[in-house]
C-alpha cells in the first residue's frame, strides 16, 4: 500500500552500521530498523539473508560524512537507546508534520532521520516522523546538513550457492 501512495519502489530503510565502530569484524556490523517486531538491531548478515529469502529488493546508499570520535559515540549511544522500542506509524503524526516528544513507538523511516539527525547529517527543521522511506531514495534529493551526503543507490544481489556432487574415478 505505501508503495502505491508514495509512488516509490521503496517501503522501508533502516540503518547499518559498526558496533563497536571501529571493529574490523564482519560480525560487528549491525541493522538498526524499526519492523512489527519493533526497533532492534540485528547482525547485518542474517537480516540480508533474511531479506533475500522473502525476495526483498535490497538497496545500499553510503553515508559520506566525518566519522568522528564524537559521531562514532553519538550513533552507538542512539542505537543503544533505540534498540528494544516498539514499531508504530501514526499517520496524523506525518500529515500534521509536527515533532511528538516523549513518544514510545516508532516507524523505520522516523528512526532513520532521528539518527542522521543525531550525528548532524540532517537539518532538524523536520520533524523526523515526517520523513518516509521514499525520502531517503536517490530520486528524493534529500537536503543534508554541512558536507553530509548519500552516495547513489547500489543494488545488492544475492546469489544462491550451488553445490553438485562429482563423480570419483575408481
């Protein structure tokens, strides 16, 4: 249904990144998004494969900005705090266009412009449950603060491994 009012291919986005930050490990690298699970964070690689297996399209847009000390701490203190909240989408909250404190449910795009907002990527003179997932696509032209900006859309493909059985010479 988003899809059709939004007239995006897009309808939903979350955010990746390393916990701890500066881990080199596959395994520190992690999703935060909000899902009718609620907000977690999940390991990147199971959630993909998750996502392949419902035949998901999956799209990677790079956020260019200085990681900083302080902006490494600021987006592991958000996703420690947002990690466990419950999903939900108001959409009077969005038509209306208006920040709502002290709120304890929250939808994917609302946690994906909280946390650019947070590590000073995203002007806040929006309030964050105004944005949509479409708003983060490249055909959007999202508006970034200071030297912030997302890198076009790379489409990840999954492929199936094979494996056959030989035949042994006697």
């Amino acid at each position: 249904m988003q899809r059709s009012v939004t007239s995006s291919c897009y309808d939903h986005v979350g955010i990746v990144c390393r916990i701890p930050p500066n881990s080199k490990h596959p395994s520190s690298l992690v999703v935060l998004e909000a899902t009718s699970d609620g907000v977690k964070k999940y390991p990147l690689r199971g959630r993909l494969m998750a996502w392949d297996l419902s035949d998901a399209q999956v799209v990677w847009r790079h956020l260019k900005i200085e990681r900083t000390p302080e902006f490494q701490a600021q987006l592991r203190d958000f996703v420690a705090d947002m990690d466990g909240k419950q999903y939900g989408l108001n959409p009077i909250n969005m038509i209306r266009r208006v920040s709502v404190q002290e709120k304890d449910s929250f939808f994917c795009s609302e946690i994906v412009a909280m946390a650019l907002k947070k590590v000073g990527a995203l002007p806040d003179d929006k309030p964050s449950n105004a944005y949509l997932p479409v708003t983060f696509s490249a055909s959007s032209k999202l508006q970034m603060k200071g030297n912030a900006s997302l890198d076009q859309e790379v489409l990840l493909q999954f492929h199936k491994l094979e494996v056959g059985i030989r035949a042994c010479a006697d």
